[in-house]
C-alpha cells in the first residue's frame, strides 16, 4: 500500500509511514487502501486517525465498506474528525470528515 504526493510524483511510500512521519498540512486527503477486496485495518486504529488529523488541515474522504461498522469510525471521531457525509457506491461507502472546530 502506497501513499503517493501528486505535487512530487517521484515520492511513494508506505502510507502507514508516510502519514506518521509526514510533517506538512494538507488540505485534502484521500484514503483509498484495499488490498484485493479487503480494505487495510490499520485504517481504523487510533495511531492513524491522530497521525491524519496532525497532517490534515482540511476535509478527508475515505473509501471503504458498506460493511464498517460505527464503531471503527469513531477513532476519527475521537481524533478530532467531525463527519460531514457519505455516498453509496455499489458495495462501498465513500464518507467526508472534516476539522471539528
């Protein structure tokens, strides 16, 4: 799983890594991370949440299964996310958070 800067199209690097060690503010993230059908856990754990909410600085948007459930969404709620929509898309849902002021 790759996390890939489209201003430096050269950098690619493990997405884990690339949002604990990144130090720049982005205004736009996109979290897309399946690997074949199953989407990546650790998207859902406590560290990445508060690694994305350091590193975001605007809206985030993740792809991920109609099946999450509630509470593995919460960790971004807990990290300071507040939820803003979602859309179906044939079996996934695609959900927006943004900075709770």
């Amino acid at each position: 799983i790759r996390a890939v800067d489209l201003i430096s199209p050269f950098l690619s690097e493990d997405a884990r890594d690339f949002v604990k060690n990144n130090q720049d503010q982005w205004d736009y993230i996109v979290i897309d991370l399946w690997k074949g059908a199953k989407i990546c856990d650790f998207i859902f754990e406590k560290e990445f949440a508060d690694n994305l909410r350091r590193i975001s600085s605007g809206l985030i948007c993740m792809n991920i299964p109609i099946t999450a459930t509630d509470k593995k969404m919460l960790v971004y709620f807990d990290a300071g996310f507040k939820y803003e929509r979602h859309d179906i898309v044939e079996d996934n849902a695609v959900v927006f958070w943004s900075i709770k002021n």
